[in-house]
C-alpha cells in the first residue's frame, strides 16, 4: 500500500513539473506578428480546437493572414464550422488587444478571397478567413486586458453572481458590432426556462454516439497527451489544481467507457446549471460568417474582462448546435431568447469560484506561423 501511495505522489509531483513548463512565459520577438500571435493562441476556441494557421507575409513586415487548419474541426458538434468561425473572431481580439498595448492598430479585412465553409466536408477549407495588417499608433500605449490570459476556462465549482444594470452595460457594451446584440439574464422565472434546455441539450450530446465520442476522444488525459495533442478538452478546468492530477492518473488507470464517462458529465453539468444564475446571450442579426466573427470578438473581450475582475465563464451552447437530433431544442431557444430573425451565437453561464486551477494548454505559436 505505502509503494502504491509512494507512486501516486510522484506522478503527481512530475505532473506539476511539466504542467509548469509548459506554462512558461511568453518570449518577446523583435516582430510585433510573432508576439500579437503568441498571446492569441491563448483565446478561446471551440472544443479547444485552436484550428488558426498563421501565414506571415515576407513582403510587408506588418502584416499577416488567418487560415483555417482543416485537421482541427468538429464534424459531429459543429457540422457547419459556426463554433470555428466564432474561434477565429475569439483569436482577432486577442491579436488586436495584444497589438493596441504596443502601440499599434490592426485594421482586419475578413474573408478576402470570398468563399469559405460552404461545405461541410472539409473541401472549402482552404480560404483566407482574414487579412490582417498593423500599424503604428502611439495614442493606443496602454496594458489592456491581455493580462487575464492563460488561465483555464473553469467547467466547476460555480457561485452564483448577480450584476447591477451598470455592471450588465459594462460588459454588453464591449462590442461596437450593429449586427451584434448582447444581454445578460438573471430574472429567476425566465432562467428556470432556459436551465431545462440547457440540461436537456447537454445530455442529448453525451449520449448521441456521434457527438460523445468527438469529445471523447478529444480529451488528453495526462500531460504527456497534451504535448502530443495540444489541442482538445482536458480535465485542467474541471478539477482544482490540487485534484487533477489525481484524477487523471485514476482515469487512465481505471479507465471509464465513454457512456460512463457520458453520464458523469451530465451530473456535474446540471450540477453547475442548477448554482449559476447569470446567462450571457451573444445574439446576431443573421448568420453570416462575418456576424460569426463579430461574435467571436465580442465573446473574447467579455470573457477577458471577466477574468479580470475575477469571474468564471462557463460556454453552455450545445442548444445552439446544428446538427439534427438538437432540431428541437434549437428551435425551443431561438423562440423564447432571439428576436425575429436572429441567431443566438453564443450562450454562457457566469460565475466565481474560489478554488485556483491549474493553466490550460497551447499549441505553439511557432507551430501555427508559417512565412509565406
């Protein structure tokens, strides 16, 4: 028994090891791109995908395009690649309030080559997404909120907030986007409502085979899983920092079939719905890719203000997924929480907690940037 103990405590002593190297500080390059970019692979993306390539232009030093990594998309979750665009726009605002900390403006030119992710197979995944050029501007020299980066997008251990009008403007107010339109709901009657669809969609995606598995499969498990893989879901979110650990060597010792593993996510997912008390809707007036990468941006600057002021953010959109056995619910959100004509983009739980978490994890940015 004390060899077996022995054994947990120094894995977990060489889990911590890693995890803080591989969390180490950004180095800065003399190239503004190189360094705007090293802090936006730590924006938000779908299932952690992180699917943005990088291309630097050899012929203007300041300026870059955003691809799609076509191995990084989620069939069975995100059918039609709205999740991903979304993704992109979280990685723009990241760029950008990065570049405007420097000094310097980034003047962004979406979709260029005009046509893109009109499939659903992976055949038109080869367009720009954007274009992107930085200039100096000396008026823009102020830390903004890339210091909240890093941390991991916390799935637990919620407590309930509530927000004053003033506080709900502070936030919804981030996006300068006509197309785009954002509130905050805390009346407990309505959210009752919206609780039940949450619940029942979350469940309807642990227990569809297709989409259990994508996620699955997609979760690294240790950390040498996530230097291998360093994109996907992991557990650095779920369980506190002095847990994690523990829990990743139980599951890959006693490893769980993926119903099981379904089944539990479904009790801790309803256990959060159930404490959290502010729902953020992220609401376009259609859904265009552009509205799509204006949501992305808008979502990404109020996730980064929440880290700041010291709040948690949970993504709770699987009612808004796109594939046909969500139909139903889909339809269900859209009736009571969208105006005529508007697609909800973006759902998401808001809280605190006060239990550290250990940093989620990266590709890195010099294996996103190629020179062109």
């Amino acid at each position: 028994m004390k060899k077996v103990i022995l054994t947990i405590l120094v894995l977990l002593f060489i889990s911590a090891l890693l995890s803080c190297q591989s969390s180490s500080l950004i180095k800065e390059s003399a190239d503004i791109r190189d360094n705007a970019v090293n802090h936006a692979i730590w924006a938000m993306s779908a299932h952690n995908m992180q699917p943005w390539q990088v291309v630097l232009d050899k012929k203007n030093p300041l300026a870059l395009d955003l691809y799609i990594d076509s191995s990084r998309l989620l069939p069975a979750t995100d059918p039609y690649s709205r999740q991903i665009i979304i993704s992109f726009g979280n990685f723009i605002a990241v760029l950008e309030d990065y570049a405007n900390s420097k000094g310097y403006s980034c003047e962004y030119n979406l979709f260029p080559e005009e046509s893109l992710l009109e499939s659903s197979n992976g055949e038109n995944y080869t367009s720009s997404v954007a274009r992107i050029v930085f200039s100096e501007n000396e008026e823009l020299k102020e830390i903004f909120r890339i210091d909240s980066l890093s941390g991991a997008t916390v799935k637990r251990h919620f407590d309930p907030v509530i927000f004053n009008q003033a506080e709900k403007n502070e936030l919804t107010d981030l996006s300068e986007f006509d197309d785009i339109r954002i509130f905050i709901l805390q009346e407990e009657d309505v959210i009752s409502e919206l609780k039940t669809i949450l619940i029942d969609s979350f469940s309807i995606e642990m227990k569809l085979e297709s989409t259990l598995m994508e996620s699955f499969d997609l979760t690294r498990r240790s950390e040498k899983e996530r230097r291998e893989k360093a994109w996907g879901l992991s557990y650095l979110g779920a369980f506190p920092a002095s847990t994690v650990g523990l829990v990743e060597f139980f599951d890959r010792t006693f490893p769980m079939k993926p119903e099981k593993w379904g089944e539990i996510g479904i009790k801790n997912y309803i256990s959060e719905i159930e404490t959290i008390n502010s729902y953020l809707f992220i609401n376009s007036k259609n859904n265009s890719r552009e509205s799509q990468i204006h949501t992305g941006i808008a979502l990404q600057r109020i996730w980064m203000e929440l880290l700041k002021r010291g709040y948690a953010f949970l993504p709770a959109s699987q009612p808004l997924q796109e594939y046909p056995e969500m139909n139903e619910l889909y339809t269900d959100v859209h009736e009571k929480y969208a105006l005529n004509g508007e697609t909800i983009q973006m759902i998401g739980g808001i809280g605190k907690t006060d239990r550290k978490y250990k940093s989620g994890f990266r590709i890195s940015a010099e294996k996103i940037i190629q020179n062109n």
